[in-house]
C-alpha cells in the first residue's frame, strides 16, 4: 500500500479531526464509555477550530494519504513538554486508520514527525498493540506514569522513551 505524506496545513484542521475521531473509536473503543465517543463527536466543531492554529507550524503536523487521496493516518511532533522531559523531542500523537494497521505506514509516520533519533511519548496503558509497535520503533517505558484528565476518564498512560544509543542500534 503506497501513502503520500505531507505536512499539515490550517486547511486541514476539519480532515484531521475526522480523521482523529475515527481512529481513537477503532482503537480505544475497549478503554472509553460510549459516553466519550458521543462527547467527542459532538465537539468537533469546536476541536476543529482549536485544531487550525496547532497547524498553523513548521513543526511536524504530518498527514497520510491513501492512492484514493483519503487521509488515513496524522502525526504530530514538537519540543517535549514535561519539565522532566528525558528528551527534547515529543511524539504527542500519532494515529491510522485501522485498514492500514501492518502496511508500515505508522513507522513511516513516526520517521517523518522525530525520525530515527532520541524522542519520548505517551500511551495509554492498555494498549498492547500500541505498545509492541513503539518498542518496535526502539521505544521503551522509563517508569513515569500518568493519567488523563477527567475528559478522558483518567485513563493511565506510560511514557515510553527512545534514548540515542536505542536510536542509534549501540
């Protein structure tokens, strides 16, 4: 399967949080009530105009597109925002569509929005698939655990860190 990748646009902000919304349903349907899915289908309006200035960057904002030109996977990147940051880079989110799980787009994604070198994310704890696709990716848990806000029904997360010698194979 062959994607197209380019840099998010303010443009975008309605495509992206379609998009978002689609895929946090296919994978976080077994982690959230029906009640967030409703809650969050219901804000998109006001998620998309929060969402145009965050695009509004030369930082990362990276969308995939599909042969069909359907945006099928988002990434975004920037400095970490933790005053403990163990990196200085921060994967904030990354996501596709379910369709596209095994075709290498999300490696893609990732290399586009950090590349291969030292960065530092947040996953949810539940989230098995998620977390043997950052291991593969050379990310690993530090022990700094988290959790969501009340909004997301405080779901746990971990942070998982890809350190410069896991990055660089040593």
């Amino acid at each position: 399967m062959d994607f197209l990748l380019r840099q998010a646009t303010p443009e975008d902000a309605e495509a992206v949080v379609l998009m978002q919304t689609l895929a946090h349903e296919e994978c976080y349907r077994h982690l959230l009530s029906p009640g967030f899915f409703e809650r969050r289908r219901a804000g998109i309006p006001e998620r998309v105009e929060r969402r145009r200035p965050f695009l509004d960057t030369r930082e990362p904002r990276i969308l995939a597109f599909d042969a069909d030109n359907r945006l099928v996977g988002y990434a975004d990147a920037g400095p970490g925002r933790e005053d403990d940051a163990p990196e200085a880079l921060e994967l904030y989110a990354i996501y596709t569509l379910r369709h596209t799980y095994g075709t290498g787009l999300g490696a893609a994604l990732v290399g586009a929005a950090v590349g291969s070198g030292p960065a530092y994310l947040w996953v949810l704890e539940d989230n098995p698939r998620a977390l043997a696709f950052y291991r593969k990716q050379g990310f690993q848990p530090d022990g700094k655990r988290n959790t969501l806000p009340p909004e997301w029904e405080a779901l746990p997360e971990l942070r998982l860190v890809r350190r410069a010698e896991e990055a660089t194979g040593s």
